[in-house]
C-alpha cells in the first residue's frame, strides 16, 4: 500500500476501548454487546502484529492524551461514527437512536466544559515504515 519507506501513522484507543464508559451502560440496556468489534486492529499489539504481518518495520508507539470537545450531541453522534462505536450506532433503530440522544443529553451534562462537552481520551499514537527508510541527504 505504500512505497518502500513510506510512512503510516495511526492511533488506537488505549485497552481497544473508546468514548464515554456510559455508552457501554445504553448499549446493555438495549441488550447489545457493549463491546467494539473483535477486530485485533482495535489494540496497540493487534495493530502491531498485524503491521509487521504486512511487512511494516520499526513500528513506534506512544500513548497519550486527547481532548475531544463536542458541540452538542449530534457531534457526539458524528464522533461515534467515526470511531469504533460506528458499528454500535449503525446498528441502532430510528426509534434506539433517539433513546440514544436524550440518554446522551442527559450524560453530558456532567462533562459541561465551556464550548461543550468534554471528553479526555487515552490514545495509542503509532508509526510505522514500510521496507526501507530513504535515505537522508
């Protein structure tokens, strides 16, 4: 997928899990698996392994902080998309999604920050080189 010594830079949710922790308290209240997939993608080592399976080398790893601030809850909902939770608010009815907004109205509140609501995520951010690294002039 990329050059020999092309770069890829990822990240992960630290644990393979992301988000508010309420979000897993609405998912077994509809009697979902709160949990992401199975994927081993979702891990720093499953990411690594699988990585180093396509032929990336030197993979470094550093986790850190992330500060997310979001609007209202339909940024929340955008966000969820784009991350992990995607399969968990896809697969929710019109009638669940909207159960979902008012449950995550109400959760918010307690993570009022001026300019929104915020979230403080811990993130794996991965490097990793395809063959070999060009070399420096």
């Amino acid at each position: 997928m990329l050059r020999p010594g092309g770069r890829l830079a990822t990240s992960v949710f630290t644990e393979g899990r992301g988000g508010f922790p309420w979000i897993c308290d609405f998912a077994r209240e509809l009697g979902k698996d709160p949990r992401a997939s199975s994927s081993p993608l979702r891990t720093e080592k499953g990411l690594r392994v699988a990585l180093e399976d396509a032929g990336f080398e030197r993979m470094r790893t550093e986790q850190c902080q992330a500060r997310f601030v979001f609007d209202n809850v339909d940024s929340l909902i955008a966000w969820n998309r784009s991350v992990a939770q995607k399969w968990f608010i896809d697969s929710l009815s019109d009638a669940e999604l909207s159960a979902y907004r008012q449950f995550a109205a109400h959760h918010l509140k307690s993570h009022a920050v001026p300019g929104g609501f915020e979230l403080n995520q811990s993130v794996h951010l991965n490097v990793a080189y395809r063959g070999a690294l060009p070399v420096e002039t």
